[in-house]
C-alpha cells in the first residue's frame, strides 16, 4: 500500500495527511474548499518546523514530506489512484453516506475505504457501498501526529484480511492501533462521553464548581486534564452530538446529555472554537480562565 486519499483537510485531515506523507506514503489530499487546504498545507508545514526544532526530523526530511502531498478539490480525480482512502469529512451522516457512494463509483475496487468518523456506524456507512468487506474505521485522536492510538473498528461485514492490512499499515505510522467491533460510540467514546456527561452534571447539580471538577479528576485519576477542558478541547457541540449518538443507539437514559450541556450548544459556547465553554479561551494563551458565568460569587 503506497497511495493514500484523505477526505477532508480540517483539523484531522491535515494530521491525518501529515502522518502518511512523513512515513513516506504518497497522499492526495481532498477537500471541497481550496481554502481548507491551503490552511492544512501551512499547519502542516507549521508542525512539520515543531518536530524539525525538537532535533526529531531533518529540514530536507520535512521538504520531502510536504513533496509527498499533493491537494485536490475533485474527489474522482483525487481518489483513483488510492489503494486506501481514509475519510475524514464534517462529521453528519448524510455528508459521509454521500462520500461513500461516491468513493465507492471513483476508488479502484480493490482499494480500502476507512472512515475516521468519531460515532456514526461504519456497518451503515458499508450499507451504502458494493465492498462492504472492505470499509473499516480508522479514528485517530487529535493531535493526529501526537497521539499514538488509533481505534480499529471492524463492521459488521469487514473483512478479517482488510483488518489485518489497516491495523499493519497504522504500524508503518508508528501508531498503536487497536482493534473494537462496531457499536455506538466503539471503545472509546462509549466511555469518555458518560464521563464527560457526568462531570457536567455534577457542576450543573451544584455538587462542584469547573475548577474544583477538573483538579479532582486530573489530580485524582492521574489525567493529563479535567473532563470539562477536555470537553472544551473536543467541541461542546460534538461532546452532544456523541452522547445523542449513544442514547440513539442504546435507547438507555443513562446516556441522555445534561440539559446544561444542551444549552451551551444552543448558545453558541462550544469551547475552543468559539471562545467560551466552561474556560474562556482567549487565542494565543494558556492560561486556564473558568468562563464568567461558572465562576465562584
Ligand atoms: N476533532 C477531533 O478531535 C476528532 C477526533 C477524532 C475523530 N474526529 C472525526 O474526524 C472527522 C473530521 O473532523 P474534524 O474535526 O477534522 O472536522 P473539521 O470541521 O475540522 O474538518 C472537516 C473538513 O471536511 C471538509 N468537507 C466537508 N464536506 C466535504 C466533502 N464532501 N468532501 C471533502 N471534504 C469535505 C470541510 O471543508 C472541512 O475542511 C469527523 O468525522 C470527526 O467526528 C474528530
């Protein structure tokens, strides 16, 4: 496997892109908007100086790497030459239903079709392709080109031999790829999500407030961060729509999202992304500010 497809230049796709092109895969990279993969590009080469200053990586090494990529806003003319084309689009269902059809008309038959999708069911994603056998999830973990886990999740109708080459293949990456079967949430989210959801409840009931949360569990459990940064850090909007995913999915009220998380999404406060969450976020700081309205009277 040497030709690589990545969907989606954002936030994962660029990451995503950026490990292939550094273990010397070649990747096409697709996305709907030329302004979206300009901004990988220069992320990429951004991250690329990161690991080159830190001793890790040769200044001709990270030219290398950038000459491995090449951007496309046509999918056909992107994809056909793919033997594996990991999907990594906006996270809706009928947006990755219709990128399936699609990969599955324009990739080579015998190419594998991986999503990164955090929640949706690959078996449904397969139901819409002729190779069922062949499509897989594949969720890395954001930062892509720092975290080493990446989520195997094996479809109802994926094949033993397709799981094998992409839990090889993300070897060749350096990543620990570990494998889940095909329920809401897989592994990890299944677990992070009630967590997340939990924590918010108990600010919401008044058992706590943000900081007193998050040092508990970060210092407690021995966590890089408390859950609420964390939930800032993911998106208050995806954290919601992952919980509706699973209780969807498993019809069990211990799933429900917390209504004070429900009301953040409504109001706009989703975290990093829009500056306000449970922390404010202002750009370019680190320190960690518990937004106005959570903080003690
Ligand atoms: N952000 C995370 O922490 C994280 C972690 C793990 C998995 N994921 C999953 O990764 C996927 C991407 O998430 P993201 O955070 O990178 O999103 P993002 O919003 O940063 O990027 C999505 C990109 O997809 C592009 N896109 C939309 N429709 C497209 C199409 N038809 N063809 C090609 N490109 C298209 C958009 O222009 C955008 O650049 C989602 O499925 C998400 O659930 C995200």
């Amino acid at each position: 496997m040497k030709k690589v497809a990545v969907i989606g230049s954002g936030t994962m796709g660029n990451g995503i892109a950026h490990v292939f092109a550094q273990n010397g895969f070649q990747v096409s990279l697709i996305d709907i908007s030329e302004e979206a993969l300009n901004k990988a590009l220069a992320t990429i080469s951004r991250n690329l100086d990161r690991i080159v200053a830190k001793g890790n990586l040769t200044e001709e090494q990270k030219e290398q790497t950038l000459s491995h990529i090449a951007t496309y806003t046509d999918m056909r003319q992107g994809v056909q030459e793919a033997d594996l084309i990991v999907e990594a689009a906006t996270e809706n269902v009928d947006l990755k239903l219709k990128i399936f059809k699609d990969l599955d008309a324009f990739a080579k038959p015998e190419a594998i079709l991986a999503s990164n999708t955090s929640s949706i069911s690959i078996t449904k994603i397969a139901s819409v392709t002729s190779r069922p056998d062949k499509v897989i999830g594949m969720h890395f973990m954001n930062p892509v080109p720092v975290m080493k886990l990446v989520e195997i999740i094996q479809g109802y109708s994926t094949s033993d031999e397709v799981t094998s080459q992409i839990m090889d293949v993300s070897l060749q990456l350096g990543k620990v790829p570990t494998e889940c079967n095909d329920y809401p949430g897989f592994v990890a989210n299944r677990i992070l999500m009630p967590m997340i959801n939990e924590a918010i409840y108990s600010l919401y009931e008044g058992v706590a407030g943000v900081e007193e949360i998050d040092t508990i569990m970060k210092l407690g459990m021995a966590h890089p961060m408390g859950p609420l940064q964390l939930a800032d850090f993911i998106g208050l909007d995806v954290c919601l729509s992952i919980l509706n995913v699973l209780h969807d999915g498993f019809g069990n009220p211990k799933y429900a999202p917390c209504p004070l998380l429900v009301n953040m999404v409504q109001a706009g406060h989703k975290g990093v992304k829009t500056g306000q969450g449970f922390y404010t976020w202002t750009p370019g700081s680190k320190e960690l500010v518990v937004a106005d309205r959570f903080k003690k009277k």
